[in-house]
C-alpha cells in the first residue's frame, strides 16, 4: 500500500514546527514527509528587526534546516512554490513540481504597501534575511558616502521608518543602539543624523496598554527619535517620502533610507492558486483547513482567525504560528490514521512583549505588565523558548540569546 | 625678540616626521612651531589599500595626531589649507590664516584622472580614509543588494580596477582575500564575481624587475583575477567603462564597481597658489626648497626630484617623504640657527615591497629579490618602521603589524 504523502510548503515558525512534530510523531512507514523551501535555512523572523539595524549578524538569526530535521524522515526539497493546484493536488515549484495526499501552507506572508505609490520600489521592507541584509548594508553606505560629499546631504542621515507598529518599534529600539555606533566608525557628529518613524492610526503600537505604550514611545524620543502620529505617508520617492496628517497638503520628508514596517499580508500563491482570501489570508475552519478543502491545512501568516474576544482577526505572529503548527501535526496524523475527530484550533496567548533595544522592552506576559530590564530578559526567554520548540536543546544552545544583562 | 614661526601643512608622513623632528631637536624657546592638517588624525597612505578592500579596519589604518605632539612645543591646528599666499608670508586656512616665517609644503598628491570622461564621475578612488570607507561600503552594498534584485544583475559582482602600478596590485591583492568572505557573508557563488584590472601600459608595475612581476601577475590570476595589459580606460560610465587596445575601437566592460587606482599628481592647493609645478610637483631645490623662496619648502607628493640614475623623477612614496622630512627638520634648523650651509638631499632607497594580500608579496630589498612569505614579513617589518620613525615604541605597539605568517 502506498503511503500518503505529507507536504508542508515553508520552513517558518508554523511550518518547521508541524514538520519536527510529524517527524517525532510518526512511525517510519506510516508516511511520506516532504518540507519544501525556498531557502536551505530557517531564520527567524522575530528577530530581522535586529539584523537589519545591524545589531545583531544575520548568521545568528538562521540555521541549517537540516539541523532539525531527520533526513531519515522527511525529504528536503530546495525549491520556490510558484503555484498550487488543489484539483490535482500537487504542487508547482520553480523547478518541478511535487504531489499531495495532505498539503500544509505556511508560507509566510508578504509587506503590504496598500498601494501607496513609491513604497515597492523606493521603500526598504524588513522581510527576510536577503531585505535585512540590504537595509543594514543601504544605512551604513549612507554614512560612508556622506564624509566623502563635498556638498555634504544631510538627507543622507536620514531614517524614515514607516509604521509605529511592532515591527516599526522594535526596529526604532535597534536603531538607535546602531546610530552611535556607525556615527563613531564614520566621524559623524550624532546631531545631523535623524530618525522619524511615521504612523498613520492615532496612536504607537495600536492595540497594546496605552501605559505601555507611553513607556516605548517616550524612551525611544529619549533617544531621539521623532514621532509623527496619525500621520500617513502618501508617497515615496527617490528623495524621501510625502506625508499628510487626514485631508490636509501633503509636505516632503527628505531621507535617504525609508524602510517600510507598517503591514503584512498573507502569501501572493494563496490568490494565485484560486483559494479564496483576503489580502492573501485564508479564513480557516476550527481544525486549520481550507473550506472545502479536507487535505489542505493553513497556518501561520495565511491564515486568519477571529478572535471572539473583539471579533478582530488574531495578529499574525510566531507564537500563533507555531501552535498552529503543533495542532495541524496532530489532525494530520487524526487523519492518517482515520481517527474520528479532528482538534480545534484554540489561541493560548502567553503575551506580546515588544523590544526597544538590547536592554529594554515592554510586554504584558501572563497578564503582568513588565518594563525595561525585566521585559527585555523576559523577551530573550521568549527568543530562546521558539528555538526550543523547534531544536531542542541543542538548538538554543547554538543561536540562543544569552547576554541577558 | 620674537620667536620664528615655523608652519607645516599637512601631517601625512613628510609633514609629521618634520613636525616631530623639530620638536625634538628644538629648544623651547627657540622656535614656535605650527602644525596645520584637514583631520586631528593621521593616516597611512600604505595601508589604504586594505582599508579599502575592507581586509583591514580603518581605525587600524589611522592614529590622532595629538599621540605624537608634544603640545608644550607644537601648536596643532586642525584646519583646511585654501590657498598660500607667499608674497604676505601667509596661509590662507578655511576658517582663518596663519603667518609663517617657515613653511613647510607637505600637503600630499590627489588623484590624477589624465582627463580621462567620467573617472572623477563614477570611479571610486583610494586616496584617503573617507574614500577607502566608501569603497569598502559601495562592494558590500553592491553585494547586499544583488540579493535582494529579482532579476540578478551579475554586473553588481563585477570590479574593475584601473591600473596595475603598485597601488593597484596591492589593492587587487587584498581584494581577492575580502571577496570569498563576502560571498560566503551573502550566500554568493564566488563564480559569479570578477575582478578586472586594466593597465594601459605594456606591463603591469612597470619599473619592477620583470621576474617578480610575473610572479604577482600569476599569483593574483591563480586567484581570479582578470588582467588587460596594454589596454586603456577610454571613458567610464554608471554601467562601467569603455576600453580600447591602441587605436582599436572601444568596448564596453559593465561593472558596479570602478576603483581607479593609476595616478597621483601633486597638490592642487600649489599651483592655486601660483607655485611653479608640474602636475602640482614643485621641482625643489636640493635643499628641498622652492626656487626662488628661501623659506618654503616643499616635501612629499608635492615634491620633485629627478633619479640622476635614469633620469625620472623619484616615484612619490612614503620612504622618500620620510627622508625629506628628516632633511627639512635639520635644513629649517640651520636657518634659524645661522648655519653657514644647508644640508643636500639625497634618496637612500632602502627597496620596495608590494604587497600581494596578508601572506604574500614581492620586493627588492637592500638589493636582493623576495617573493611570498619572506617579502611579506618584510613588507610589515616596513608598515612598523615608519610606526617607529614618527611615534617611536609606543606607536609601534599601539598600531603595528604583527599578524606575521
């Protein structure tokens, strides 16, 4: 009898954990398992804020996806996924294609430009570790071409980050442990160089305790950064962005580097392979699979949840991929092994503690409220704990954070 | 009765050997001496070709100036030279003047372009510590991006350096060190990368014993690089440069990255301020004074001397700088002190040395032909003496080379 072929398409927080759960929990000849991903490694996308200030080498926000897995076990395929084709269940790759029984997509999400104009092309995106390397790499040139001006451009030392959202300010907190540094290697006097983050809802890190909040904003202006809230960018152009506070004359920010950190968005293959979504999220059934799709489950950034809570979708995270993850590894094995019932997808939210630097952050873990220090150690816990989940021991051990204090 | 005033322009090799030669021969009350230089920092010349290719940090490569000066004795002044004013006995700084009763012209070369269209435009040069930080940043930013681009455009990997004299061979050395390390820095096929030098003479280094020549030529080919002998930049472009053999017609090699690496000519601030000179080299007296002024001197880059041996003019080196600055020290001395004569100047080559990366070079040294580990231990042997000669002991340990073999 053949066995039923598993593919899991990605190798991100929710996609690497089904994969390492199916592993450990299958028997040898139960099925076949095959990880496909664009990339022979797994980099961790909680932490590209880091990498891309340049606080952190990007060699320590990946690793070998072998690694973790058990070539025994699983099949590696490095390959990109251009397209999925539900009715024949097989799968599209860039340089062949792979069949089906059961299919899990956790191929990440995408920035969302909402159409302004510019941003595709003039805009910096903290998405990976090829983007990160970029923007860490684009800063620094910055610099280095400044002292070489006659003419000096101050616009050149100029930092534009759009987006005050989590993603905005944890890269805000790196940058402004960066700045100082590459003032120092490039004799730059501190004073010339500005960062203006640029958020168009009414308030940083909507969503969170406004208390919190005022804690992130008000050190990272310690540090010099600007805020303008409730303030959208209409434009981005080779010399900077445009920006508008509601209907009024946009006016021009001159910078060289805009890096947009403002919105995410599920996978373009999703609206490619004709599954229906928004904005490239797929709004799963209780058990993670597609409706009317029995062997095709999504997780991760695809995915959307509603949180009954306040009836909002649960933002995309690594936390929520992962336990994704582990409940799709268990209703894919239900399935394989003609079990009666599949387990419903339940969010157990440990808490969201956002980074504002080395030694600081904020959070609320276990529904306390943390600052500083103790946040900033609590976050590294939570760093070490997805590398835990993955790889073990051993795992943490090579790329954990351990310079708490 | 009023002190002599002593002016040094510049603190490159010449101009602060002389500075700290005075201070040590001089007595307190003898003379005021003024030391006047664009940065409060002095770099070595020799070693901006590792800055540049990025195999050697920046900061390695320079030292404050204050190290060496004994302030009770010099009074530095760190200011730009604009023009000199010979008639009024004053230099004309960019934020105020100086008078002087002595000066000493040490200001360096500056690039030649020969006029070439588009050089000064597009091609990046090794002459200071801001332009080797921008050259290292513009290949890793080149690399950085690559990755990002959909569309690869291997041109971004490509590296044309102008010139295959000493500067440029040295720089082509330590360039194919620095290139397998940023290909594995950004997950790069080293196949993809070239390095192409392009001389315009009949050999590279010309002037160098042939044998050793060959020995560098085969050495850096064996590690990729690319070499056009006899063939002539014609013109360089935002894509790359034009070249041509002879009167053939040109052809277009495309490359990010144009280092233009061939020619040195003196300081344009001599000729702005009406001097005698060709190509902003004063042919000096063999005293080392200017023709017709009594009280200025000329050292360094700036300067001309004709090699009676074969009729050329002395390569401008940091050797011969050296030399010249211990001759002005002593001749300046004199003058104030009466002395009957003033002392002839006269080039004792000690040989040279090309380096060809961190292990390898090739040179001729009091006399006899080296090649490999034993020329490369006597290049850095030569790095640490001019260590020595301005900033004794303690300069030496502070900055020296002792990574041997």
């Amino acid at each position: 009898m053949r066995k039923p072929k598993i593919v899991i398409l990605g190798a991100g927080y929710g996609g690497l954990l089904t994969t390492v759960r199916l592993q450990k929990m299958m028997g040898f000849n139960e099925a076949e398992i095959v990880l496909v991903n664009k990339n022979n490694y797994h980099y961790e996308t909680t932490w590209l804020h880091e990498a891309s200030a340049g606080t952190l080498h990007h060699d320590k926000v990946r690793y070998d996806i072998h690694h973790v897995l058990d070539s025994s076990k699983v099949h590696f395929i490095q390959d990109t996924v251009m397209e999925i084709n539900k009715d024949e269940k097989k799968v599209i790759l860039e340089k062949g294609e792979v069949e089906y029984d059961y299919l899990v997509i956790a191929l990440g999400g995408e920035p969302e430009t909402f159409g302004i104009k510019g941003l595709k092309e003039y805009a910096l995106g903290i998405t990976n570790v090829n983007s990160a390397r970029q923007i860490r790499e684009h800063i620094e040139y910055q610099f280095a071409v400044y002292q070489m001006e006659e003419e000096k451009n101050d616009n050149r030392l100029s930092i534009v980050v759009g987006g005050a959202g989590f993603t905005g300010i944890e890269f805000l907190g790196e940058l402004t442990q960066r700045i100082p540094k590459l003032c120092q290697e490039y004799d730059i006097d501190q004073q010339k160089v500005r960062i203006i983050c640029v958020e168009a809802a009414p308030t940083a890190l909507p969503g969170f305790d406004p208390e919190l909040v005022n804690y992130a904003v008000s050190q990272l202006q310690r540090r010099g950064v600007e805020f303008l809230i409730g303030t959208a960018i209409k434009e981005a152009t080779p010399e900077g962005i445009l920006v508008a506070k509601g209907d009024e004359e946009p006016w021009e920010i001159k910078a060289s580097t805009v890096v947009w950190a403002a919105g995410v968005r599920g996978n373009s293959i999703i609206e490619k392979s004709g599954i229906e979504a928004m904005r490239g999220r797929v709004k799963v059934q209780p058990d993670l699979r597609v409706p009317g799709f029995e062997d095709v489950f999504v997780i991760g950034d695809c995915s959307l949840i509603i949180n009954e809570e306040n009836n909002r979708p649960f933002p995309p995270t690594a936390q929520i991929a992962m336990q994704q993850g582990e409940v799709t590894a268990r209703n894919i094995i239900a399935l394989i092994r003609n079990m009666p019932q599949l387990e419903t997808f339940k969010f157990d939210s440990k808490g969201t503690i956002c980074s504002l630097g080395d030694d600081d952050a904020i959070g609320v873990v276990f529904g306390k409220k943390l600052t500083g220090m103790a946040a900033s150690i609590m976050k590294k816990a939570v760093d070490n704990r997805a590398l835990f989940m993955i790889g073990g021991t051993s795992l943490v051990l090579k790329k954990g954070k351990f310079n708490l204090f």
